[in-house]
C-alpha cells in the first residue's frame, strides 16, 4: 500500500503528468503562419535600416559613399553604403550589420517628389562624379497582401465553423466534420468501454429478462440452438409505458453480452440535409457487421419507425421515410446475413410501421407492462440500498400504496423521501417520509398558508367525508387510506385510496367507483342543499368512465355489444364520426343517465348515514388529516371479505389488451390512488 502511495505522489509531483496535451492538426497552421509573420517582420526594411534627414543624405551623397539607391514604389530611396566606407565614425553610430540584415540596405531616404529627387541625383552625380548605381522597383509587403486576402479568410473560416456546428459540432469525431456527416453517431461499448449494469440491477420485469436473457445466451453459445436447425433472432422491441425500464433493460444486455454493442437514439438518424439519415443506417450497420456477432440498440425507434403515410393531415415526410425504408432493407434485405440483432424501445408502439414490426425484422415484441405488487417491492429493495433507513420502513406496505406507479416513479419515490427526511434535519429516513413523498408527487406540495375562509373550509370538509362515506359503505369501491383538507397542489382537499390491482373489470365495479367519485358533490347537496364548483376533477373522472362504459366496453343495454374505439389510430385523422348523429344523440342520453343514476345513489347512501357524516366531517375540521382507523371507529369494519389476488396465468394476453384500455388503467390507478378535489 505504501509504494501505491508513492506512486501516486510521484504523479501528482510531475508536472509532465499534469498536463495531458492533445495534438491538433491545425496547430500546423498556425505554426506555418507565425514563421511567415515572424520572416516578413525580421526582414522588413523599416526594422533594419535607419531613416535619414535630408542634410545627412546630402553629406552622404557628396562623399561618395553610395553604392547604391534602389527607389521603391516611387515613395522612399533604399540607400546601400559601400563596404570600405563602412569603417568610417559617422556609419559607426547607426545599426550594425547582423545575420538578421546581412545584404539590407543601410539607410532610408524619404524624398518626397520623385522628378525633383531624380533631378538632384543627376545634378549631383555630373558634379561631383559620383559612381552609384539607380535602380527603380515595386514592392507590396506581405501585411497588405494579407489584408487583401483577409475578408475572404474571414468567410471561408465562417462557413467552415457554422458546417462543423451544423455536422454534430466540432469534436473532430465521427459526425464532427462536414465530410463525416453522413456516418453513424452510434456510441459503441466493447471489452474496452465496461457497462456496469447486469441483469441483477433489474428489478422484476421477469418475462422481459428472459426473453432479452435468451438473445444474449444465443451471441455467447449459438451452437446450442443452431444444432437444432434454430436462427438468431433478428430483432427484438421493448414496448411499454414511459418509466417501466425499457432502455435500462438494454443497459443490462450491453452489461451482459459481452459483444459489441452499439447503441443510439432514434433521433440520432435526423438531420437537415437530404440523405444522411439513410447513410448513418448504412454506416451503423456497416460497423456493427465488422464487428459481428454484435448488437444494435435503438431508443425511441418511433421517430423515424413512424407508420409511412398515416398523417393525412401534413402527408409524409420523404427523409424519415428514406431513412426508415434503409433501415427495413438493413434489417431483412436482399444481401443480410451477418449476426447483427437490433434491439428497439418505444412506448408508441402503435404508431410504428408494419412492414417494420413484421416477423424477420423484429421477430419478438416484448411488453414491458407497470410493475405489479410483488414488482414494485423488489424495485423498491433495489432503490432504498444506498440510502440511509430505519427500521420502521414497511416495503410491503409502500409496494400496496404505490398501484399505477412505473420503475421511474418509485426510484423518485425513493430520492423523494430521501430529500424530505434531510428538509426535516433527520439522520435517517423514516417509514412517514417515504408517506409524505408519495402524497408530493401524487398530490403537490402542501399549501397550509392558503388562505381560505371558514365556510369553504367546511364545505372542503364535508365534500371530502361523502368520498370517504360512500366507498367505505360500497363493495367494490377501493378502501380509503388517508383524508386531508390541506391544500395540496391545485386541489384543497384531497383523499387517497388502494385500489385492487384487477386484470378485468366488471360493470358493478365501475358503477361503484363511480359512485364513491360523486360522493363529494352528492355530500355538497345532502348537507347544504347547495353545489359548488369543487368537484371539477371527479365530474371529469366519471365522465371519462360513463363514456367508456357506451361506446368502448360495449357494457350498455341500449347501445349493445358494440366499440367505437379503433386501435389503429386511424379515428384521430378524420373528421367524421363512426357513428350516425341518431346513435350519438343516444349515446349522450345513455352518458347522462348512468351519472345521474349513480349521483343519486351516492345521495341516497349519505342521507342514511348523515350521522357518521357529520362526525366525520367534524373530525377534518379539527384535524384536518383522517385516516382508516377514524372511519372504522365510526362505521365499524366493512362488511365486505375481498379474495387474496392469486399469480395465474392472465386469460387475456397483453397484445389483445386495446391502447384505451392500457391508458385507462394505468390513470385511474394513479387518480383513485389520489382523488383530487379541485376547488
């Protein structure tokens, strides 16, 4: 341990290692430059020469010392002395001949007119019989030709820098110059570039884990499938909602294939210039086939995976469908048949292209679906590790107060608690905390200084204890959890509940859900005979449910077994409805009644229970906060024995599982886990 010490003090001691110098070619340029700057100053006359008045030029030029005069440019005279006069005490006072001036001319002369200077030489010369030489000449200095030549400089340098930012920036990597911009920006993870993330770092999400294990079993080990006359996969897509661990699956396989791994976003394939959307699909996978066997991971394949043509509205867009027509032909073309397998994660997996999903191109389509309860607890384990917990954490607990919840959701969950335990100056993080940051993210912040006059505090009361009143005396209504007439987020008073994880739901079960829903306006009529405008949130909520119960479910006598949802998308491009304006006039009547019925249901269940009402909103009053054990004390247990959920085999699979119906579930999980009352 001592000599690794050392060593790294002698590293830190020198100074060559503390700086890491890296060569660029352009510091040729610049080294080309300053040597001809440097040259041209050197050997410039004003530098090495001296200037002389006109009294001295006089005396000079009658003694006949000069040996020459070169006139330049018509302006000045470049005088040279000869070299036996040179030893005289007058040239001894002025600049000596060096290395940097050896055959310069000594002296300058600024005569002024040139015809008078002319005229004086030859009166001069024909006087006192003098022997130099004249010569005239044209000179231009490499300064002036440089400022010529400046302007375009400047626009070559600029159009060069904006063709760089506009290639993917300046790095000088692959996309960084214009002539690399039609390469792939496919980031690639090898023995050399380690992924710390396994298989092991994934919580639940065992179907996927296997389907993904298999992919990564067949690059390590093919002979035991190919013995059996089996072919790799060519592609496998991650399909499901936002959160659920689609891309950190694809970080497990790049931990665990040990095989190149190329990995890019969908998004990576658009650029502004025609063409290189395609040509990065040719590049990529013209480097992934150099390295095969090898895998290629595409994040949100949807942006350039969209269906050709579908947007009748704004037609279809020529690049993205170039580019998505080189990727169908990379993946099962004419000439592929190198050991390259494409992972893809979307989360709009109907939106995709067909002739894209198709088997050959991706040949298994895994459903990565929210995590169910035994799910959420060993995502849970896997997020609560690095922090610093006591004992009365209940993970069980959290795992049932936390339906509708994705992966995303629970590890901000954990990070949540975290940070409020720290708010509060606690050394560890308590089982109240984890509470508290699950009513933050489902409900807001909590607004205690929210002013609010008392006769809305109690109308806030009362229109939360009919919630709690109606689902506690409903069967399939979900259990209550927690009341509170805080001010939270938008709403002033909100009511959690633990809904049942169901894979089906029956008509009873949305007609007691919604009627628990209406419990606050019914509570609202049954106490003040009056409505207010609170209920905004749960009109919405039982909307959006009696109008899925008519034209989705086909769970309506009078409209029949009949859906007007369609799957494909198609119905959100057109204008005309699927139905006759006869059957939407029904539909409307039909929509009305089922709320109305259930409105009155819920008034019917408060007026028998107006008592326990009262007590209950008296409560709330005084502590603003209620929980199950007040409502048991009240009302006494409910009556109502639920079944233990057992693990089977689901009868309906995922892909006959509709979008609404995906949708619908996962947010009427999250709005029973918190039905906000939007005041």
């Amino acid at each position: 341990m001592k000599k690794d010490n050392n060593k790294e003090k002698d590293n830190n001691n020198n100074p060559l290692k503390q700086f890491n110098f890296k060569f660029n070619f352009y510091w040729i340029y610049g080294i080309i430059f300053a040597l001809l700057i440097g040259y041209q100053l050197l050997n410039s006359s004003e530098l090495t020469s001296n200037k002389l008045s006109q009294n001295e030029f006089k005396t000079i030029l009658v003694d006949n010392d000069i040996e020459k005069i070169v006139i330049v440019n018509s302006d000045i005279a470049q005088l040279t002395i000869k070299s036996e006069a040179l030893s005289k005490e007058i040239y001894k006072k002025g600049k000596n001949q060096s290395f940097l001036n050896q055959g310069s001319p000594t002296y300058i002369y600024d005569f002024g007119d040139l015809q008078n200077f002319e005229n004086e030489l030859k009166n001069a010369k024909s006087e006192y019989e003098l022997d130099f030489d004249k010569d005239n000449t044209s000179r231009t200095s490499f300064l002036d030709s440089f400022m010529v030549w400046l302007p375009f400089i400047f626009l070559i340098a600029i159009w060069i820098f904006f063709m760089r930012r506009m290639s993917g920036g300046g790095s000088g990597g692959p996309g960084g110059q214009i002539f690399n911009i039609g390469k792939s920006k496919a980031k690639l993870f090898d023995q050399n570039t380690k992924v710390k993330t396994s298989f092991k770092d994934v919580a639940g999400l065992e179907g996927a884990k296997e389907e993904v294990q298999e992919i990564v079993d067949f690059l390590k080990n093919p002979d035991k499938y190919t013995a059996l006359g089996g072919k790799i996969p060519k592609g496998a897509i991650l399909v499901g909602p936002p959160g659920t661990g689609k891309t950190l699956l694809a970080k497990a396989v790049a931990g665990e294939a040990h095989v190149p791994f190329f990995s890019l976003s969908g998004s990576d394939f658009v650029e502004m210039f025609v063409g290189v959307g395609a040509s990065r699909v040719r590049d990529l996978f013209k480097q992934a086939a150099a390295k095969s066997p090898s895998i290629i991971f595409i994040d949100e394949i949807d942006a350039i995976g969209r269906a050709r043509g579908k947007n009748n509205f704004t037609g279809g867009n020529d690049e993205r469908e170039n580019t998505l027509n080189q990727l169908l032909a990379e993946m099962d073309g004419f000439g592929t048949d190198t050991n390259v397998i494409v992972i893809a994660a979307t989360n709009r997996a109907d939106v995709l292209d067909k002739a894209l999903m198709r088997a050959g191109r991706f040949d298994r389509q895994i459903y990565v679906d929210l995590p169910d309860r035994n799910e959420r607890k060993e995502i849970f384990e896997v997020h609560i590790k690095p922090l610093k917990m006591d004992k009365d954490v209940d993970i069980e607990f959290l795992s049932k107060q936390t339906p509708g919840f994705s992966g995303a959701d629970i590890a901000n969950v954990c990070n949540e608690a975290a940070l409020v335990a720290a708010r509060k100056n606690k050394k560890k993080v308590y089982h109240i905390d984890f509470l508290d940051a699950v009513d933050r993210i489902v409900g807001g912040l909590e607004k205690k200084n929210k002013i609010i006059t008392p006769k809305e505090r109690k109308t806030i009361a009362y229109h939360e204890a009919g919630h709690a009143t109606v689902s506690w005396m409903l069967e399939h209504a979900a259990p209550l959890v927690k009341v509170t007439i805080v001010p939270r987020g938008k709403s002033l008073g909100a009511a959690w509940y633990l809904p049942e994880e169901r894979q089906i739901v029956e008509t009873d079960q949305m007609l007691d859900e919604m009627c628990a829903t209406l419990g606050g306006r019914a509570a609202e009529k049954v106490m003040f005979n009056k409505i207010s405008t609170g209920a905004l949130n749960d009109l919405e909520k039982v909307t959006r449910q009696a109008r899925a119960i008519v034209t989705i479910y086909g769970l309506n006598n009078k409209i029949g077994n009949i859906t007007y949802y369609d799957s494909s998308g198609q119905s959100d491009y057109t204008f005309t409805k699927p139905y006759s304006e006869l059957t939407a006039q029904t539909i409307d009547e039909e929509i009305s009644k089922i709320i109305e019925k259930q409105y009155n249901r819920a008034i019917k269940i408060l007026k028998e229970h107006k008592k326990e009402l009262i007590e209950l909103a008296d409560i709330l009053v005084e502590k603003e906060v209620i929980f199950e054990e007040n409502l048991k004390s009240i009302f006494g247990e409910r009556p109502f024995q639920k079944e233990e959920p057992i693990a089977i085999s689901k009868s309906k699979s995922k892909k006959e599982e509709t979008k609404e119906e995906i949708t619908e579930k996962n947010e009427d999980s999250k709005d029973e886990n918190s039905k906000e009352s939007s005041k």
